[in-house]
C-alpha cells in the first residue's frame, strides 16, 4: 500500500498528461491553403517541457496535448479548418496573399480564428502570420508569427495578458501525406501562477493526410448494385 501510495501522484500525471494544455500553440500548416473543395485531417501531438513550475519547485512538470484538425479549402487562396483540442474546439480561416496559387512556388498568408477552450472558461480569439516554401518537393520550410487571447466567460474564471510567439517546422512528405515537424516560442504569462518564467517551448509533431478528388471521383463512379446483383439505377 504505501508504494502504491507513492507512485499513484504519478499514474495520474501520466493519466491526466494528454489533457492538460488547453491553447493551441501548435500551428501544424504552412501558408499553402488546400485546394478548392478537398480537405485534410491531421493530428498534432505537442510537448510542453516547462509548463509548471512553481518558485520553490526545482524540476518543472512537463505537459502534453493532442490536437486533431479538419481542414477544407473554399478556393484557390483560402480555406477553413476546425480543430478539437483537450477542452475545447476552434475554428479558422486562412487566406493566402498574392495571385500566385500555385505549389510550386513560395507562399505567404494569415490565418484568423476563434472558439471556446479551458473547458468552457475561456473564449478565445488567435491570429497567424506565415510564409512557407514550395509544396512540390519532398521537404517544405513554414515558419511566422502567432498571438492568441483569452476572454473569460464565466464567473471566477482569471483574466490573463495575450500569449505570442514564434514557430518554425518542416513539412516531409507531400501534399496527401506528410510529417510536421515544429518548434515554437511564446510569451505566456502564467496567470494562475504556476509558473515562475513567462517563456515557453512547445516542441510539437503534426501527422497530415489528403485525399485527391480522384479518390472521390472513383468511389462516385464506382456501381452499386442492388439485391439481385444488378446495377441499382440512380
């Protein structure tokens, strides 16, 4: 019983470790938007090592999160995506500059979102600025610039000042599957206290797959058949 004792304050971190950070620091897109009326599924999974650590703690307790997101693009320069985070859901629209839609080229966009997250505390408005490289290749560089606040919405919920940073990542792979390797930096005050340093690093990995209108096209045009065998008419 008192090993069990000692070692229960453990499992439970390790239970509860998924479910704690509640902010999508995770940026896990470049600037290239989804083309027009195909969409992408992806799921983050994000570290953050200094997340709680009080003045008279000596080792700070790491916390980590699983972002799952459903992106769609409208048309050649933007598209919307929905993401389901630990406490909470997002919504954001991303618009990319210029008249060059392309993959093979640069890209440069800004992306713009809200929603509800700490588990229905806190509503929550975030705002994205990005570059990337080319799509066509086998790696593609993004990096930009990412502020995000929240706004209390329920009583005895705390006021806290906007969190932003920097990020930077690479994608591997292409368009229809890739590994989104990235790094971010923020500035974010803790306003519960639990932590002594304002700076943050969210190392994160994003796990991204397409589906090519193809795909879609051949299932459309693929028979069905009815009970006797035969092609059911449409």
């Amino acid at each position: 019983m008192p090993a069990f004792r000692r070692r229960a304050p453990l499992a439970a971190t390790l239970v509860l470790l998924p479910l704690a950070a509640c902010l999508p620091y995770t940026v896990g897109t470049s600037a290239q938007t989804v083309p027009a009326n195909e969409s992408r599924h992806s799921a983050s999974y994000y570290f953050i090592p200094n997340a709680i650590k009080e003045p008279d703690d000596t080792v700070a307790v790491p916390l980590s999160g699983v972002d799952y997101e459903w992106r769609h693009g409208l048309d050649t320069q933007s598209d919307v995506a929905f993401r389901l985070l630990p406490g909470g859901v997002t919504a954001s629209y991303k618009h990319r500059f210029g008249p060059d839609t392309s993959h093979a080229g640069s890209a440069r966009a800004f992306a713009i979102g809200g929603g509800i997250v700490n588990w229905g505390e806190h509503a929550l408005v975030e705002a994205t600025l990005m570059a990337s490289g080319r799509e066509d290749g086998p790696m593609n560089p993004y990096y930009g610039v990412r502020a995000i606040q929240v706004i209390p919405i329920t009583a005895g919920a705390v006021s806290d000042r906007p969190t932003i940073g920097v990020f930077g990542g690479l994608q591997i792979g292409n368009q229809w599957f890739s590994m989104r390797p990235e790094l971010g930096v923020f500035y974010d005050h803790s306003a519960l206290g639990v932590r002594k340093v304002d700076v943050i690093i969210v190392p994160a990995l994003t796990l991204m797959r397409g589906r090519h209108r193809d795909e879609d096209h051949a299932q459309s045009a693929r028979p069905r058949w009815g009970p006797l065998g035969l092609p059911r008419l449409p």
